[in-house]
C-alpha cells in the first residue's frame, strides 16, 4: 500500500487477526476514494478495520466524541502511524457508512433496513443527530432501504431494542398489515426482547377498539346500541354489533390477531355482524340480519380511519 | 459454620472439625471440614487443591485456609445444607431455587442436584397453572435444566396457547424461550395429531373401550361423530385434553340429539366414559412422551 493511499480518508487495512477472518462472514468494504492528507485519528472497527478521519469533523458530529477527545489521552493510549486510536464497538460496514456522511462524499448506502437500524443506533449512542436525521430523510426518500413484508415483526423487534422510538412506531404501524400469531412470527420471535411483543399485542388491540369506535361514529344509521326488529315474533330489542367487534370479546381478540388490523378489514368484519342473523332474545328463534353499510369502504371513510390508526401509538 | 460480620439469618447448624473457610463473594465465611466437599464435588474439589497448593496466605480465624468462590452467603449456605447432614433448605423463590441447582451444576454435585431437585418438588410441586409454568420454563431456559424446562412446557400445554391467549403474559419469556416453546408446540401438536389419527383406526384400543355403544351420528369409523370431532380437536388445541372438555363435548352432541332417543349417548354408561378417557389419556401421554427434547 502506497504512502499516498495510506493517508486516504477511508478505509486502511488494519491489524486483522484470524480470528476477526474466521468471525468476518462477509468481505470487508471497498474502501472509500478519498484522499485526506491530515487526517488526525484512527477509529477502530470491531473486526479490526482503521478508519482515518478528523478529530474536528468526529467532534463537531458527535458531542460524544467531542467530550471523549477533549479529555487527556492516557499515556498507554494505542497510536497507530503516529495517530491517536479509538476502538469502537461497530463493525466495518456500519463504520463505512457512517464515516462516509461525515464528508461531502458518495454515501455509503445500508444493504439492507436491518443495517439502517443499526446504523441509526451507532447514531444514537454517539449523539450524531444530524447524521441519523439525515439517514432517516433518505428512508422517507425512498432512497434507502425500507421495512418490507412480514419483516416488519423483526425491524420492530429490532427498533425496540435499540430504543429507536420513531422506528418503533413506524414498524409497529406496519404490522397492522399482517396476521400477528406465533405460527407467522415462528423465528422472528427470537428478535423479541422483554415486553417487545406484549407491547405489541397491546398496541394492536388498542388500533382495532379506536377503528371500531370510529366506525360506530362514521355510520349514523348504526350506533352503539341500536334497534333490531325481530320478523318472527315482532320484537325490539336492543342490539350492539359493535360489542361483537371490540377486543373485550374473545373471538375479536383472536380475530385481531390471526386477521390484519386494517380499515377495510374492520369494515369488513363490521358489515358481516350487521349482516349475520342471530337469536331472539324473547321468542329464541332465528332473527334475519339488519342491512349493512356496504361492502365497500368509501374513499373518505377509509381516510378517516387511517387517520385514526395513525393517533395510535406503542407507547401510551 | 457461618461466620461474618453481618451473620445470615437462620443459621442451623455449627459443624464440628472444620478444616477450611469457604468465604462468598458477600464476604460470608462458612467454616466446613474439606473431606464433606471433596467427596461431593469433583469440581470444588479441584478449585481447593489449586487454592491451596501452594498454601495461600489468606486465613481466616484460628488460620484455617481460605477459599475464595464467587457465589453469595446465600446461595452456599442453602447448598451446604444438602452436603451435610442437616435439615436442608431450598431458596423461598423459585429464581433463587434454579439459582441453587445452577451453582450445584456447576461444581459438579450430582447426587446433590437430586437432592435438591426432590427438595423443590416437595415444597414446591410443579403448578399447572399458567404464570408459575411461562415463569419456570423461562428460568429452566435460562439456566439450561432440561427436565425444568420439559416440565414446565407440559404445564403451558394444559392452558391455550396463542398471541391472544398470551397476550398480557408476553412479557414473562424472552423472545429466544417463547420461540423454543413454539417449537416444542408445533411438534406436541404434530406428534399428537398422528397418533391420535392412529387411535381412531377401528384396530385401535378405543374401539374396545366403546363396547357396544352405538351413536346414531357415528362416523364411518363406528365411532362416534362428537367422538371423533373431539380428538381431532387435541390434535389442533393439546388444552383441550381434559376431562371438562371432553365432558362438554358428549353434553353438546348429547343436546343435539336431545330427541333422537335411539342414540346410545343419551345413557352412556360412566365405565365407558372411563374406558374411553383411560385410552384417550394413554395416547396422549404416550406422545408427549416422544417429545422429551427440548433445546435449552
């Protein structure tokens, strides 16, 4: 290696031993084609890769690192070709991202949504606030990766442990699109941590209650305890569908579960119970079903519900 | 035995003849006769002879030599008592407890890990109900006990087991231990429905069980629909084996029927309702039997 590319912002190849190879499962990252001449510290991967950067630039990100370099170097700090060296908990590839938007540079863009996280976590720990803001605009953008499919259980689980609150939320959000049962999360129950998954559970029910109080408000002409008329025998009796549908009652518990937690999925299961014939209460026969909202959910209805789902939060 | 500057409490017996301190890591002495430990525990035994060769510096009173170990006042003192001959006492919470049979584990104790292990199932038999059962089989994972974790697993089964059934209890296992319970259910349940699959076959013992009667909405099989309808449902829900259950099933056929005076199960015999739930219960405990491993 060339005393020029030694001094190049980006990745240097470190002291690694067999045991950082034997660990390492994917190839180290192309090093960056910067070239800064007065770089004035060397931070440290976990799997023992150099990154020479500036104290100035790290500290002006970082008030972590702004407070850890202001305070005297111990006497047997490592140096390494003459630069102070940090060791980090991060591995190469989180630090390669990192490091590439701490300079006007081409970023380095996380594989995948798993590493976004934990990128926004290194974020958090060394109170980069500028660089995680910046990291989630580009989520948001689309132009780095996103939650997609049942994967959202595991990015919820992750968010959580990481303490990556609007993630968290977001993740959460997204469930909502998938039956949540032991059977759909089999492995990713592994990624839940403590009360990951009750919170979870409980987040759930609390989107479906407000779904169905909303609807009982949106559709006048079905409140909360309307009248069914009974063809056989003429009686009026009280009768509240709605109760059929809130998470008190064990079949919607369940149904909250092992059915997505949308609101055409509400809407759907609300019009059935209109819909479904039940028994008398005075001449115990069969009484016919009372003619539902529709099975199509009106554009501005379903607006209205989302908007409900969004004022539902993980934490209340 | 136990000497300190803040004694524990309950302190039963004074052993006479010590010959070594064993000091915990909370600075509790306990004054033992080395020859009582290094017959119990090879691996204690080795710990001493390092400790002592060459002889330490550390004594303690009336210069016995000191062994340092890394577990509280506590947690020796309940050991202890199942090495000597005397009342031996089990930690009063179940973590402490798991803690106990661990520490034993680790040096090596067998014959006190059984000692131990009686001790809990007599003050503690296992619980069938739920939160006792989520909270060992946690521990049981956590501390690696096989036959902790078998037994509580098999005390979950008895209750339904899904998200919603779960809910407000989620949090009493870590995801890694709700995922090995996952498992474990999934082949309970597959192991369950085959055999009882089996045991519906007419070659099968139920078919001696149910004698001579005869339901008008028997299947196929001659045996009875309800019946049938009933075992299929273990296969699906292992909760559902139980006496209640299988009580409430015959009750709802028997209501379905309630003016088909020609079925036999309006007056089944209650030896059959026992033949039939003494065969049942054989096949079931016979499968859960063959799911003995449990990953921990």
């Amino acid at each position: 290696m060339s005393s020029q590319a030694e001094s190049a912002l980006s990745l240097v190849q470190g002291r690694e031993d067999s045991q950082a190879k034997a660990n390492s499962i994917t190839p180290p990252p192309e090093p960056l084609d910067i070239r800064v001449p007065d770089a004035s510290l060397i931070i440290r991967s976990s799997d023992l890769v150099d990154f020479r950067v500036h104290k100035s630039v790290l500290a002006m990100v970082s008030p972590v690192f702004g407070d850890l370099l202001s305070l005297p170097q111990p006497s047997d700090s490592e140096i390494v070709d003459g630069l102070p060296m940090v060791q980090l908990s991060e591995d190469a590839e989180l630090l390669n991202t990192l490091v590439s938007m701490l300079y006007p540079i081409r970023r380095v863009m996380p594989e995948s949504y798993d590493k976004v996280l934990y990128s926004l976590a290194a974020c958090q720990k060394y109170d980069m606030v500028q660089v995680q803001s910046y990291i989630r605009a580009e989520v948001d953008r689309g132009s780095f990766p996103g939650p997609v499919g049942t994967e959202v259980f595991r990015t919820y689980a992750i968010a959580c442990g990481k303490g990556l609150i609007p993630e968290m939320e977001k993740a959460a959000h997204l469930t909502l699109d998938h039956p949540m049962t032991f059977e759909t999360l089999g492995e990713l129950l592994r990624f839940f941590d403590g009360s990951a998954l009750r919170d979870l559970a409980r987040f759930r029910m609390r989107c479906r209650d407000n779904l169905v109080t909303c609807l009982s408000t949106a559709i006048p002409t079905t409140g909360t305890s309307s009248i069914r008329y009974c063809h056989n025998c003429g009686d009026t009796s009280p009768w509240d569908p709605l109760q059929q549908l809130f998470s008190r009652n064990d079949d919607s518990k369940k149904q909250g579960f092992t059915n997505p937690v949308t609101p055409s999925q509400i809407h759907g299961e609300y019009s059935k119970v209109l819909q479904s014939p039940d028994t008398c209460n005075y001449c115990k026969r069969t009484r016919r079903g009372t003619k539902g909202p529709g099975s199509t959910l009106s554009a501005e209805l379903e607006s209205k519900l989302a908007q409900i789902l969004d004022k539902v939060h993980i934490f209340l | 035995m136990l000497t300190s500057d803040q004694p524990l409490e309950n302190i039963l017996f004074e052993y006479h003849g010590a010959d070594l301190i064993l000091r915990s890591h909370d600075s509790h002495h306990f004054r033992v006769p080395r020859s009582y430990i290094t017959n119990s525990s090879p691996a204690l035994d080795e710990l001493i002879q390092k400790a002592l060769d060459p002889p330490n510096d550390a004594c303690g009173d009336a210069s016995l030599p000191v062994v340092q170990l890394p577990e509280s006042g506590a947690i020796l003192h309940s050991l202890l008592t199942f090495v000597f001959p005397v009342t031996p006492i089990v930690p009063p919470t179940t973590e402490k407890a798991m803690e106990l049979l661990s520490v034993a584990r680790k040096y090596q104790m067998v014959a006190v890990m059984v000692r131990i292990r009686d001790r809990i199932a007599q003050q503690n038999p296992p619980s069938t109900r739920l939160d006792p059962a989520l909270h060992m089989y946690s521990l049981a994972q956590k501390y690696g006990f096989r036959q902790e974790a078998l037994q509580a697993a098999q005390a979950i089964l008895k209750h339904p087991v899904s998200i919603a059934d779960l809910e407000e209890k989620l949090d009493m296992m870590p995801g890694t231990a709700l995922h090995e319970f996952w498992k474990y259910y999934v082949e309970v349940r597959a192991i369950l429905a085959s055999d009882l699959e089996q045991f519906m076959t007419p070659a099968s013992d139920i078919s001696s069980a149910l004698g001579s009667l005869r339901c008008s909405a028997s299947g196929s099989s001659q045996i009875p629909r309800w019946f049938c309808n009933y075992i299929t449902s273990i296969g699906n829900a292992p909760h559902l084996f139980n006496l209640v259950e299988f009580n409430m099933a015959l009750a709802r056929h028997m209501r379905d029927e309630g003016n088909n005076y020609g079925c036999a199960c309006v007056s089944i015999s209650s030896q059959i309702i026992v033949n039939i739930w003494e065969s049942l219960a054989s096949v079931v405990h016979g499968s859960l039997k063959k799911v003995s491993v449990i990953e921990v």
